[in-house]
C-alpha cells in the first residue's frame, strides 16, 4: 500500500471547549473551529476569541493543532471587522485559517503572509486547475469539494505532489453543491452562507396530490412526494467512508475530517475513536488481511448501530453518480443512547475505597438494571449492568439519574480503570 509512511491528520470538529477536549482524547490530531460571526457556525457555537486563545493553547500543550474557520463568503460589512480579527488570530498562533472568500484570503495574506491557509470546501475545488490556482495564490492545503470521485482526487495529486489534499469522510452532506444553498434563505431569511443555515433540507415536505417530474429523452420519472404523509425529499443521507480509509490514503490524502460542531460529545467521542483505529490500523499494516478487514467492518458496525444518523452512503467518492436520500425520516434511531460522560473529580478517591470508582455526568438517563457500555477513548469497550449507582452530591444510592444542563454525576464502582471523557451508553431496547 503506497503512502503508508507519510503523516497522517484526523481533524475533529469543536463545537466548544469539552468537545474539543473530548476529540483529542479520543485520538484527533486537530480540530476546527470558529467564532460565529466569520463560522459557517452562527448557532450552537460557544466560542469567543478568549475561547479560542484557550483552544489553541490546549492543542499546543498536547503538541497537537487548533484550525480556525473564516470561511463564510463575506459581504462588505464582514471585511470591516475582518483585519482585527485575523491579528488577534495570529497573535494567538492558530496553526491555519480556513477560507473560501478570495477577499478574505487576500485579506488575510496581507495580515499574515506566512500564515497557513487552507481552503475550505464551500470554495469547490473539483479539479486540478483550478487547484494549481489556489496554490499559486498561497494556499498550501485543499479541502477537496465533497462532489469529486476517487480517480479524480488521484489525478490533483499526481499533477500536484507538493499540494496537501484533505476531504470529509464522515458527517452530514449537503443536498446542494458543497453547501452553496439558498433554501434557508428563501424559507425564513437565514443565509446558510453566512454559516446560519435553518436545514430545510432536513424538513418533511408535503403536497395534496404526488408530483411526477419527467424530461425527454430521458426515462426516469422522479416522484416528488411519496404518498399523503409527505416525503423528507431533499434529506441526504451521512457520509461514512471508514471503510475505504485505505484507497484515500494510496490516492494521497492525507487529512482526513469529521463533519459535526453542533453533534454532543458521545458523537465525537464515537466517530474520532472509530476513525482513529481505523488510521492506526491501516499505517501499521503492508497489506489489509482477513483480519484487519473484519476490524474495519466492526468499526463501521459501531457507527451504524450505535449512532443517531441519517443511513450511510459513500456519496460521490467512489463512483455513486448521485447522493443517497433518506426519503422516510429525519434521521435512523438507534438502539443505544448517550447517557454519559466520565469526568475528573477526587471524590471518586474517596468512594468505596475496596473498588474502583468513576463519576459519570449524566446526559438523557441512567438507571440501576440498564445494560451500558462504557467507551474509552482507546476505543476499548467494557460491557457491564448496572447494580448500584450513588449521587456524588449527597452520598445517597439512588435507583436512577436523569440529566438536564449536565447538572448531576453518580457514581458507579467498576472492575478497571476508566479514562477521563469515556462516554458511557445504555441499551434502551
């Protein structure tokens, strides 16, 4: 397998501080974030330039890397308040910015001429003239448009060998050409653009009588709405490429990134973990045998069963033609929800001191009876039923927990220790 040696990058996304936290310790070597107003974030985005100082210097103390996105397409008003927040972010020492803007990446040249800029894939690079462009303006890494095939990421990297390509390979998918939509816009006046996007395309649609779409010569009909109940016509599926990690990798990619700063830490925690086995997996290995093949078919297991998502597809990658949509929901549920986190706290020292002991922040529930898994960040699990649980405020044993604000912990006695940020799930069918 070609390229076995040259590093690799897993990008996780940060919605916040303890996501972000949460992606290193599952295995990411950076991740990307942004405060709203440059984002294509505006909504479920905790972070503020005192944030991301904070980010940068965390990264930087687990010797790993903190991207910022300015990749929105700026209107005049925007570039006024561009030059100091590019100062800031150099005085910071963000490891590269994210742009899509050819004023925006003008701008920030000026600012910061050795600075790393990376082009974001709203900008749809899709070819390698047009790569050999951006290069020649200053960019030094491509997030390759999520509308190419394998064969053609190849070819930019053979006409470009000194170019570094990155592409999604897990995470929602946009119905339109690499999130350039202007639904949310028309819909309720949100520029999806301006990273404020109301997801319309998520919606379930409706019409008194179904719509038939056809045009000559061709044969295909196309049904607009499936029955009276209304269809979720526009509602991509997710993209999930674990499995083909190794044909990225031989074609000359080399950072891979994960879709999601609005999804919870139990997302992240799960696709980080999956996909930085997948990586370690594939680098220390000549040749994928039986053995590792059946490791990566089990990690595309977990994602698909133990994740919230919207069914998964490969999308244009590898030779699809078309996007896959998830007609009947907004979304696939799964048999097992998120009900914690594990988190640092010296009570735990004192609490039954004959066994181990974590303190887990609930999300959603636990109760005493309910089948867990706990899931380190090693992407070990441990299987276990819950016996006894014991409110870490008042010392109490108690028959169940229900979160809410991230307010309440238990405490759970445990056979192993258990690393801080694992995140804990139960079997709720």
């Amino acid at each position: 397998m070609k390229n076995k040696k040259q590093k690799l990058e897993l990008i996780a996304p940060a919605g916040n501080l303890e996501k972000m936290k949460t992606a290193f310790a599952f295995g990411a070597d950076a991740v990307y974030l942004g405060i709203p107003d440059f984002s294509l974030r505006v909504r479920v985005n905790d972070f503020t330039m005192a944030d991301i100082a904070k980010a940068v210097a965390y990264a930087h103390e687990l010797k790993k890397k903190a991207y910022v996105t300015v990749n929105i397409f700026a209107h005049n008003d925007h570039l006024k308040k561009l030059p100091p927040h590019i100062k800031k972010l150099k005085a910071m020492g963000v490891d590269g910015i994210f742009v899509s803007d050819p004023g925006i990446l003008a701008e920030v040249k000026k600012i910061w001429p050795k600075g790393k800029i990376v082009l974001s894939t709203q900008a749809n690079c899709t070819n390698w003239q047009s790569a050999k462009f951006w290069l020649d303006q200053g960019i030094s890494r491509i997030i390759l448009g999520r509308e190419l095939g394998l064969k053609e990421v190849r070819e930019i990297k053979q006409k470009l060998p000194k170019l570094e390509l990155e592409c999604f390979v897990h995470g929602a998918l946009c119905m339109s050409y690499s999130g350039r939509c202007f639904l949310s816009k028309f819909f309720n006046d949100r520029d999806a653009n301006l990273g404020d996007c109301s997801q319309p395309c998520r919606w379930k649609y409706q019409e008194d009588k179904s719509i038939f779409l056809k045009t000559e010569p061709h044969k295909e009909v196309i049904e607009l709405v499936e029955e009276e109940h209304g269809s979720y016509i526009l509602n991509s599926q997710d993209l999930c490429l674990i499995k083909r990690m190794p044909e990225l990798i031989d074609a000359g990619v080399s950072a891979f990134k994960i879709e999601g700063r609005a999804k919870s830490v139990y997302y992240l925690a799960n696709v980080v973990g999956v996909y930085r086995k997948a990586i370690d997996l594939i680098q220390a290995t000549k040749t994928l045998g039986k053995k590792e093949k059946a490791e990566l078919d089990f990690l595309f297991s977990e994602l698909e069963a133990k994740l919230y998502h919207r069914g998964y597809t490969e999308g244009f990658m590898f030779g699809a033609g078309k996007l896959a949509q998830n007609l009947d929901n907004s979304h696939k549920i799964s048999d097992w929800e998120f009900c914690g986190q594990v988190v640092e706290n010296k009570k735990i020292k004192k609490a039954e001191k004959e066994k181990k002991t974590i303190l887990i922040r609930v999300h959603n529930s636990i109760k005493v009876g309910d089948e867990i898994e706990i899931v380190k960040p090693s992407y070990d699990i441990i299987k276990m039923k819950i016996e006894k649980l014991v409110d870490e405020k008042t010392g109490e044993e108690i028959k169940e927990a229900h979160g809410g604000g991230g307010e309440k912990s238990v405490l759970l006695a445990i056979s192993e220790t258990v690393p801080e940020y694992s995140v804990v799930r139960r079997l709720v069918k």
